[in-house]
C-alpha cells in the first residue's frame, strides 16, 4: 500500500509541476502578447500623430499658395489670420497644433523668418545692433566665414584654423546656409546660438522651461529665451508675393507695354522709369523722395507718379529677376518691439511712430509709401527704412505637433518653406 501512495503522490507532484510550468508559459504568453499590442498601439498613434502633424504643415502651404495667387490688397495680415485659421485641427484620431512663441507670449500659426534680420546682408552695421554682445572677435570670425577668399581679418581665422582642428573641416566662404552652421565659426557657443530653444523649434517645451534638470540650462519662468537664432535668419528672401498675385516683374527687362499695365502708368511715365533703373546705384527707395519728371531730367511729356501709382510700383517691381534675389528684408508688420528698439537705440521716437503706423491700421503697413506719413520724417530716414524694411513675408517655419488621442503620443515636423514662387517650396524639413 505504501508504494502504490508513493506512486500517487509523484504523480500529484509531477501534475502539480506541469501546471505550475504551463501557467508560466502562458503568463509570458500574455505578458508577451500584451507588449506586442501596446507597441503596435504606439506605432499606430505616433504614425497618426505624424500625419496629423503633416497634415498641419499642408493646410498651412495651401493658405500660403491662395494668399500669394489670390492676395487681399491692402492688407498685410490676410495670410496670417488665415494661418491663424488652420494652425489647429484633426486628422483621423489625432490632432494638430502649430504655434511659435515671440516675447514671452505663444502665437497661433507658423513663425515669419522676415521678422529677424538675415545674417547674409551685407550691412554688418546692422548685425551688430541685433546681436549688441558679441563676444571679442566673433563679427570678424563670421565675417571670414562668409567671404570667399582666404585672408583672415585682424580678428579673424580663415581656413589654416578649421582644418588644423582635430575633427576638420572647411569654411563655407560663401553664404550661411542655416543658423546652426554658425556654431562652427570659431568663438560661437551653441549657448549663443540656440538660448534656451535648444532643438530651434521655437516653441517653449518641457526641458526648456524646467530649471535645468535636463538640458539646456534655463530659467523656470514660462518665457523661451532664444539666442542669436530668434533674431538672425538664414532663409529669407527678398521679391517674391505682390498685390496682384503675379509675379513679380524686373523693372529693368520687362517690356514696355507690361509696365504699363501692371503699373498703370503711360508711355512716357514707363520709359522714364526704366531710363532710371537702368543708371548706376539706382534704388526704387528714391522714387520715395524724388519725383519722377526729376529723375528722368525733365524730359518732356514725362509726369511724377500719383500716390496709386507709386505703390503699384513697390508692389509689383523688383530690380532683379528672382532667382538672384538678394538676402530678405526685415518685415515691419512681424519684427518684435524688442528688436525694433535694438536697431534705433537713439531713435525712440520713431520706433514709437512705426508701431502705432502698424497697429492703427487693420491691414498693417502695406507699403513703404506709408512711411511719408510719419511726422517730420527726413528724405533720407524714409530711404534708409524703404531699405530695410519689407511689408511682405515670403518665408515662414512650421512647427506642427501632432498628438494622438488617448495614448497622447506626440510627433512635431519643423518645415521652412518658401513663396516667394509657385509652388511653394519647402526649404528644410526635419521631424522629432
């Protein structure tokens, strides 16, 4: 008998064993199967947060193109309430959001590259009101960067100091193609460059605003601290969009009778004005503060411009074709109060002019012929402001997050594109 309950008691063990393992086995199963769900969950909302997130960056460009085919004339915030429009919304289980943050406060839509001064101009006077603490040597270091010869300036280094680096490599001599290269020019910081925006999405996120328990090192305070890269631009571009939604026309080639046309003008009065543009340093600015009958040498059955036709000219005209359009102008509609103050140090009085010009009208300064109407203005301010500022944006950063319901997986895509010709291009794209 005692055998036979031995015998029992193996088998009840041995059960008792193979239940135990099966029960494992199923768990990890589970376990197992569980993981593979939820990874296939997480793939399937961060490809929907990524397409919602494109999604976002299309409706943009489409509000981009209808505005510079069909513009609203007369009216430099169209687009930009229309960007404003779109700058959230859904895309099958996710959504959508594109913002920027300018001074402190978050602003609905893309960020205007026309609002910062871009550091291929060539008035390094300039440069240097934008960024007021450069360090001993960096203006001249950027500025040999730049140029395509290679002798260095007093303060300077050329190409013999970057190929002596242990990790090597040339100069651009050449235009700065976007604000991280400058963290290759000798004596620049990324610090410098990037502030607290340390992935230059212009948005204030999570390890930017957290005392620095993550990196970048910042203040607590709810207000992105940009460096260099929210005041300077590499992308825009001069020309590009006008009033009548054509493109723009090169008032140095472009026949006679389309001058006509577009502008409005009579024979004598476009004849006159292409004689002009065709002598040495002419500049559309001094149609501002000379009169065309001046300018043609009193030639005979030639009359100044009216006011309509003076802005049809600034609206529609360049002096270049567009594929050789130079570095863009700073857009008084879009410039912060803060950089604006930087570039009059000692001229208070007339930035306080330009933001009540800009805000007292619906539309903005819509054309460099509404600087006349600031009081006691000189000729030669008027010039220096046609020269500096632009009314128009042609190029814009995205930052569109899309975010998956439920899971709240985020995917953001930073796209810079271009309108200063149809289509639209897209100049940079990244995601994160």
């Amino acid at each position: 008998m005692s055998i036979k309950y031995s015998r029992r008691g193996s088998v009840i063990v041995i059960a008792l064993w193979a239940l135990g393992i099966a029960a494992i086995v199923t768990s990890s199963i589970q376990i197992f199967a569980q993981r593979q769900a939820l990874q296939g969950i997480e793939v399937r909302d961060r490809i929907q947060a990524r397409w919602a997130a494109r999604a976002g960056v299309e409706s943009t460009i489409a509000v981009m193109s209808d505005h510079t085919i069909r513009p609203v004339m007369g009216d430099s915030f169209a687009m930009v309430t229309d960007m404003e429009y779109v700058a959230t919304g859904t895309a099958g289980i996710a959504t959508w959001d594109i913002r920027h943050q300018v001074e402190g406060q978050d602003w609905a839509g893309p960020l205007d590259e026309h609002s910062k001064f871009n550091i291929n101009s060539d008035d390094d006077s300039i440069f240097i009101l934008v960024i007021d603490d450069l360090a001993f040597g960096v203006l001249e270091a950027i500025q040999d960067w730049k140029d395509e010869d290679d002798e260095p300036r007093t303060l300077g280094v050329e190409r013999d100091y970057y190929t002596s680096l242990q990790t090597s490599y040339e100069p651009r001599n050449g235009r700065i193609r976007s604000i991280p290269e400058l963290e290759l020019i000798a004596g620049v910081m990324p610090d410098d460059v990037r502030g607290e925006d340390w992935d230059l999405d212009n948005r204030l996120d999570p390890n930017e605003d957290d005392a620095g328990d993550s990196l970048p090192w910042d203040e607590p305070d709810g207000y992105l601290m940009g460096g260099w890269a929210s005041m300077l631009t590499t992308s825009s571009v001069d020309g590009g969009a006008t009033e009548s939604g054509e493109p723009r026309m090169n008032l140095k080639t472009i026949d006679l009778e389309t001058i006509q046309f577009r502008l409005g003008v009579d024979p004598f009065q476009a004849e006159a004005l292409q004689n002009y543009v065709q002598t040495d340093g002419a500049e559309l600015s001094t149609l501002l503060t000379q009169t065309l009958r001046t300018l043609s040498g009193n030639a005979e059955g030639v009359t100044n411009l009216n006011e309509e036709q003076l802005r049809m000219v600034f609206n529609e005209c360049m002096l270049y074709d567009q594929f050789e359009a130079p570095p863009g102008r700073i857009n008084i509609n879009t410039i912060s109060s803060e950089l604006l103050y930087r570039l009059f140090p000692e001229r208070n009085r007339l930035v306080e002019e330009l933001l009540y010009l800009r805000a007292q009208n619906a539309g903005g300064i819509s054309n460099p012929v509404d600087f006349l109407a600031i009081p006691g203005i000189e000729p030669s301010m008027v010039q220096f402001l046609t020269s500096l500022f632009d009314t128009k944006s042609n190029v814009y950063t995205i930052s569109s997050v899309g975010k998956a319901e439920g899971s709240g997986i985020e995917q953001e895509i930073i796209a810079i594109v271009d309108r200063s010709t149809i289509p639209v291009t897209i100049l940079e794209y990244r995601e994160q």
